[in-house]
C-alpha cells in the first residue's frame, strides 16, 4: 500500500523553494515539515532535495518524484473539493489581502456581512499596501485595484473604480480652472505614492507628470489638503465622491477623464479554488456591482 506521509510537505516544499514557505501554505510548522521530508528520503532511500542556506531546490531524482506526486496530490485536493461542495454549509479560514485604504473603507464591511452569513467561515484578514506573495504567504484571495501586472494569478473583475480631478471652489477662484492636460503644469498638484496622473485623450491612455507642494501617501490626507484649497487632486471615487456630492470639491477636466479600473480578485492559478473562496468572490462581486 503506497505511504503518504510526508509527499504533501515534498511537493510545498519543490514547488515554492523554501521549508518556510511551505509551512505557510500547509499551516503548519517549518520543523514538521522538515521532518516529514527527511522521513520520506530515509524510506525511499533518495536525496530528493538540495538544501542550502539561501535555497531549497529538487535534485534529479527528486525532480522526477515531484512530477508524478504533484498530480496525485492534485487529485487527492479534487476528491476533498468534491466532497467539501456536498456540504450544505460552508467552513474553514479564509486568508484574504487588500490595499489598507480600500480595505477598510469598502472591504472589511463586505466580508463581515459574508462572515454573518456564514457563521462556520474564519477570516484572516491583512491589509497592506504591499502585493504579498499568495503562494507564500498561503493567501487564498488577494483584492487589487487599478491596472494589473503580468502575473500567474488568475484574475476577476469584481467591479470598478473612477478617478477624478477635483479641487476646491476656493482654489478654483484663485487661480482658475484647468480646461487642458497642458495647463496643470501651472497648478499645484497633491500627488500620491506616485507623480503621473491617468487620463484619456483622443481615445487614447496618457499618463502625465504632475508636481506640487504636497506628496503624501494618504488619500485622506490628499482630500483634506484639496478641501483647504492647496491645489488639485487624482483620486478615485471612494475618496472623494462625498465631497463632490456636497461641493466642497468641484471636477476639473472631465473631458479628459480616465477610463473607469478594474477591482479585481486574485488567486493562485495551481491552487484549486475551495467552494468557500469561490462563494466568497461570487458575494463580493455582487454587493460590489450593487
């Protein structure tokens, strides 16, 4: 009868590089990892790994183990998906990331709401600016905004953002309103973690250099400098729509607006996607669209 013990650690382990990394995805310790691969190698009497200080990497014969494991893995992963859809109530952790801003303005409200309707679903939530290593970081969904980056992540498009210009009527009456992109760079521009604004012209993407007294890494620092009449501000909706609604922000180059950018969900495309972070995706992609 064949042993399973310690293929599930080999194949973390051959496939990020790393005891640690491996230990994040299986969610468990980088020692009993350690020990299930050793105890693997002692029975099949084979060095399947390399091991250094800096890298983990497969020798000959452990590259050759690792192919033929990984699809019996896979398929033991797809027999335990079968039987979890059976289930009329879905349960287990949820380990998501998203942007810290978006996170807690639009985000954690949503996945508490999933949390109420699912009482057996833990959530393990991590809000950064950074973009995390999902393999690595054993992250089952990632939240990203905005133009996405050539990756292996599969990708859906949960919703969508718009950016606007804006300032205030007290900016606005003091040094006027900008009618073309060549006229910001007679303006004060409030810039973020990066200084070129997005925008359509002639049907076309451009992005353009901005400068200003102000540069700060907070959209809501970012606002309130635009409110106090310290120049003008890019910033999607969920910045700034309450403060167009009541005036005290006013659009500015509509004409050039950028086209509207996805919100996305991502996950690992070698991972088999549980029915709970399927079901949690088809939630958010609903509450957002309405």
């Amino acid at each position: 009868m064949a042993n399973w013990e310690g293929v599930s650690e080999f194949v973390a382990v051959a496939e990020t590089q790393s005891f640690t990394s491996a230990a994040n995805k299986l969610n468990t310790s980088v020692a009993q990892i350690s020990r299930r691969v050793a105890a693997l190698e002692d029975r099949l009497a084979v060095k399947l790994l390399h091991r250094t200080t800096r890298k983990v990497s497969t020798t000959e014969a452990g590259l050759l183990y690792y192919q033929q494991c990984k699809l019996l893995v896979e398929g033991l992963e797809q027999a335990e998906l079968a039987v979890t859809q059976m289930q009329a109530e879905p349960k287990g952790q949820i380990k998501v990331t998203a942007p810290v801003t978006y996170g807690e303005m639009n985000l954690a409200p949503l996945l508490h709401q999933f949390l109420e309707l699912y009482p057996q679903v833990t959530l393990d939530l991590i809000l950064t600016n950074q973009k995390l290593d999902l393999i690595e970081q054993g992250v089952d969904l990632a939240i990203r905004l905005g133009r996405l980056q050539d990756s292996s992540l599969i990708a859906k498009r949960l919703a969508s953002r718009q950016l606007y210009v804006c300032a205030s009527p007290a900016y606005l009456d003091r040094h006027g309103e900008p009618h073309t992109l060549s006229e910001l760079s007679r303006h004060q521009c409030l810039s973020g973690t990066v200084d070129y604004w997005h925008f359509t012209e002639k049907s076309r993407e451009r992005s353009l250099r901005v400068a200003g007294r102000v540069r700060c890494n907070s959209g809501f620092a970012l606002v309130d400098g635009a409110k106090r009449g310290l120049g003008l501000v890019q910033l999607p909706d969920y910045y700034v729509q309450e403060a167009l609604d009541n005036g005290e922000l006013v659009e500015v180059l509509s004409d050039y607006r950028a086209d509207r950018e996805g919100i996305w969900a991502l996950y690992p495309q070698n991972r088999n996607l549980s029915p709970k972070v399927r079901l949690l995706i088809d939630f958010l992609a609903d509450a957002l669209r309405t």
